[in-house]
C-alpha cells in the first residue's frame, strides 16, 4: 500500500520554469460568479501559461515503462474515426441509449453514464455542437496503482487513458456509422468540456476531497473519457450516496498527500462551492511523480470490496440521524 512521503521539496528546475499567475487564479479559486473554465495544464503548451512545466513533465518522466505505454499510445493516437454514414438509423432514444450502453460496455468501458450538455461546462471560447456526452469509466487496476507515485503507477495511469481513448473512439465511429455526428474526448489532454462536471450529472458519483469522482462500484481508481454526440438519448441522474458527507470527516487522502495540496474544506470555485485541490501545491509533485496517483489510491473507497460496506454504513447512519 502507498505509504506517507514527508519533506517534500520541489526541483529548483521545474520551479525556475514556473510563471508568475497561479494556478488557482486561473481556476478560480475565491471567485463568486460564474465564468467558463479555462484551461491551465494539458493542453497545447504553447497556449497556457504552465506550458513550460507540461514540457518538463515529459522530459521528467523517462522510465522505460512510462515510454513504453507512451508509445502504445501514439499508436492508437493516429487510428482515424469512421466515416459519417449519409443515412441515419431511426430508433427512439430510449432504444439508442439501452443500446449505446451495451455497446460501450462490449468495447471495454466498466460503467456508462449519459448526460445532456450544458453549455457552462464548456472550456472558454469552445462552441457547443452537440446535445449529450457519454461518459465512460475506465478502471485502474488497484494492484497496479498502490506503487504510486512510482513510475509503475504512472504507467498504469497512462495505460488506461489509452483503453479510454480506444474505447471511445470506436464508440464513437460507431456512432457514426449510425448516421450521427460524434467526437470523442479522453485523457490526458482536456477537450472541448470539463468532464467531471458531465460525469457527476450522468450518475457516475460524487465529487471527492481529492478533486476525483467517487464512484460506488470503482471508488476513485478509474480514468474517464468519453464521447459527444447529437444521437437521441435518454440522460441518467446523479448518483448520491454519501461520499459527500463521508468526505467531509475522512482525511485519508489528504494526509498521504506530501505537498499537503488537499484542502480540508469546500472552496469557492467560479460561484460554486465545491471539494478543491490546491493547484500551485499539487502540480509540483505530481510532475515529478509521473503523475502521482496516491490520492484516488488510497481513498477508502477505491480498495476492492470495500465501497458497498462503505455505502451501506452511510446509508444506516442517514436513517438513524432522520429517527
């Protein structure tokens, strides 16, 4: 299991190449109105700001088994979609979507979740051009992600983003033989929206402390991705089941965090109050960590067996307190 890393200082490397503006600031961190995201890593480096640190992250991170699954995906990077079928098959959504979701979860996704776009989970300047998203989770495997934050870890992570960026993409030219438009969207680089926002209102969990969905099957051990489209589909509901309120008192995720980057209570975030990650203090481990992974690892939650326990707790407790 990942154990307690103390005395956490950054390379003088990576911070020499770090610009003035926070990261928190372009989130932001402390703001009461609404405005869109903006993007701030993961993205076309040129573009951000923390682009010069992105670079270092790559040139950081050299393990054999980190190149390895990077390669893999490049691989996959260059498959093309299908083309876009002149005649579109009829169906009625609720047809669509039970087939959909068969469909996604025969290609390789653990859970499926479908959620009508709204237009505030677009990253600033981005055009809405399709009517839902299909969220689909990609489970980690836990063995794997317990050596985190060695390069193992990392390399697992990688992996399965590659399995969300298959999986998605043949859903999505699948799709598209149907006679729908579809895109699909999948990490590590940010798409058009912000994905957990879309993924808590498809019913795929809670938000945790830790900034990563909680989810009752796979706690927070899985990577998402997922695909936009304008198919008629039925949408899910959120899933609420307590991770919110057990949040509130756990601090296992923060107390293995070495920067201490995970904040003990909700934070105002673009006009709404939400569990937050602190940005400047996260980032610095986390590239030269391969991309860390101990938080979600850690989480009660993730650990295999453990999260219907968990659920069922909650539940007894909330019936108690309304008695």
């Amino acid at each position: 299991m990942t154990k307690k890393i103390t005395n956490f200082t950054p390379d003088p490397e990576q911070m020499a190449l770090w610009p003035e503006i926070s990261g928190n600031q372009i989130n932001g961190l402390g703001e009461d109105a609404f405005r869109h995201p903006t993007y701030v890593y993961w993205t076309d480096p040129e573009t951000i700001p923390h682009g010069s640190v992105q670079k270092w992250f790559y040139s950081k991170n050299t393990a054999p088994e980190l190149i390895a699954t990077r390669e893999e995906r490049a691989v996959e990077q260059v498959v093309p979609l299908s083309d876009l079928a002149e005649n579109q098959v009829k169906q009625p959504a609720g047809e669509w979507t039970r087939t959909v979701k068969d469909k996604a979860l025969n290609l390789g996704a653990e859970a499926v979740g479908i959620a009508h776009i709204k237009p505030k989970w677009m990253y600033e300047g981005k055009l809405l051009e399709f009517s839902h998203v299909i969220i689909l989770a990609i489970r980690m495997t836990y063995d794997e992600m317990t050596a985190a934050p060695e390069p193992s870890a990392g390399a697992e992570v990688v992996r399965q983003y590659t399995r969300g960026m298959k999986t998605s993409k043949q859903l999505a030219s699948w799709i598209r033989e149907q006679g729908f438009d579809a895109k699909p969207e999948h990490g590590p680089l940010a798409g058009d929206l912000t994905l957990i926002p879309a993924a808590l209102q498809a019913g795929m969990g809670e938000l945790g402390k830790h900034g990563s969905i909680i989810n009752r099957e796979l706690g927070s051990c899985f990577r998402l991705a997922a695909v936009l489209t304008s198919l008629p589909l039925v949408e899910d509901n959120p899933d609420i089941f307590g991770a919110d309120d057990f949040c509130a008192s756990c601090r296992v995720c923060s107390n293995h965090c070495p920067p201490d980057a995970i904040l003990p209570e909700k934070q105002r975030v673009r006009g709404q109050d939400k569990w937050y990650v602190d940005f400047d203090k996260c980032l610095p481990f986390f590239n030269e960590t391969a991309g860390c992974g101990i938080c979600v690892t850690v989480c009660p939650f993730s650990r295999p067996g453990v999260g219907h326990n968990l659920i069922a707790k909650l539940a007894k407790r909330t019936r108690v307190q309304k008695t």
